[in-house]
C-alpha cells in the first residue's frame, strides 16, 4: 500500500479556494478568454462589441462575443478579478454543465433585455453581467444549503442592483466610466431564473 503524500499549506489553499487542478486550470482559460480580445485592439472591439446596428444587419456573433471584450486593459483587469472572486465562492457549487447553463442563460438575458427593454442602447460590452449572473446563482446555492454567508450575499446583491437601479453606478466606480447598470440586473436575474431550475451540490465548499 503506498503512503499517503501529505498536502501541502499550499496545496490545501488552493482547495479552499476551488483553485486545485482541473478547478484552476478552467479559471485559468477563463480569464484567458477575457484577456485575448484585447490583443485585437480597437478594431478588435468595434468588431466584437454588442452593437445595436451590426445585430440589425445580421452580425449574431456580437451577441456572444460582447461578453468577453472590454473598453481598455483596467476593465479586463477587474472583470478577471471578478471571475477569481466568484470562482473561489461558487466553483464548486454546481457541476460544469450547470455553470455553462447558467453563464450563457445570464448572456442571453442581458442580450435579450438591451435589445427589446433598451432600444436607445448602442453597444456594450464587459463580463460584469454575466459575473452578476454567477453571483446570483452562487448565493442561491448557498442559502439552499442554509449556509451562513448565503444571507450576506443576498443583501450585497440585492442593495448593489437596487442600488444602482435608483442612483446609478456605485460611487466606488471610476471616474468617466459609462457603467451600463441594466446589464448587471439582466445578468443577475437570467443567472436567478436558471439556477432555480438547477440543483446545487449538497456538500458545502
């Protein structure tokens, strides 16, 4: 029988955080895929970028590809950031089909809200809706398994979108930014309904 190799302090805080093998890898090629477009600079943008025109003449993968482009270096920054944080919350909290599920339902939602409930929108782009998606879905997870965090969440989330559907952008925004807030409450609400339909895993993180 071969001994057990003991795990290291490392190794055991890459688990806490869902960051151990197959888990870091993902995040790794997630923030990848938010990275790359990038390296297309503004041409890049203008081509994969919602826009309210190009979807008129017919150009369908905006509607995918508005989700992982972003204004500049510090947005792409942050939304990486973003997905780290919700990785390390909600990983493992649904099996990798359900978070496909539920990404590209909280994508569909916003998509589907700018283009019937935002007509005056022109174009778009970032992952923060989609995040808010994960976000919604990961604190239903965890109040299904009455986890103490779970309440925490919900009243972040909740005061964050009302928040910002009465007041605008949070103050902690940086300055000039034109932070579209419907994405967040579309993102959010598409994640919700999905992950009602959804069984989480019933062993905490």
């Amino acid at each position: 029988m071969n001994a057990s190799v003991p795990r290291s302090g490392f190794t055991r805080f890459l688990e806490s955080v869902n960051g151990d093998g197959r888990h870091g890898l993902a995040l790794a090629a997630v923030v990848l895929l938010l990275v790359a477009p990038q390296f297309g600079g503004e041409a890049g943008r203008a081509l994969l970028r919602y826009d309210r025109t190009g979807l008129a003449a017919g150009q369908w993968w905006r509607l995918i590809t508005a989700h992982i482009v972003h204004l500049d270096a510090w947005h792409v920054a942050l939304n990486s950031i973003g997905a780290a944080l919700m990785w390390a919350l909600f990983a493992r909290d649904y099996a990798p089909r359900q978070w496909l599920a539920i990404l590209v339902t909280a994508g569909v939602a916003i998509d589907a809200g700018f283009w019937f409930l935002d007509p005056g929108l022109e174009w778009y782009v970032g992952a923060s809706g989609v995040l808010h998606g994960a976000l919604a879905a990961g604190t239903l997870a965890h109040l299904r398994r009455h986890e103490p965090d779970g309440w925490v969440l919900l009243v972040f989330i909740a005061g964050k979108l009302a928040w910002e559907q009465f007041h605008g952008p949070l103050p902690l925004s940086a300055p000039g930014d034109t932070v579209i807030v419907d994405a967040h409450l579309f993102g959010a609400l598409g994640g919700l309904v999905v992950a009602l339909a959804l069984r989480p895993r019933s062993e905490p993180l």
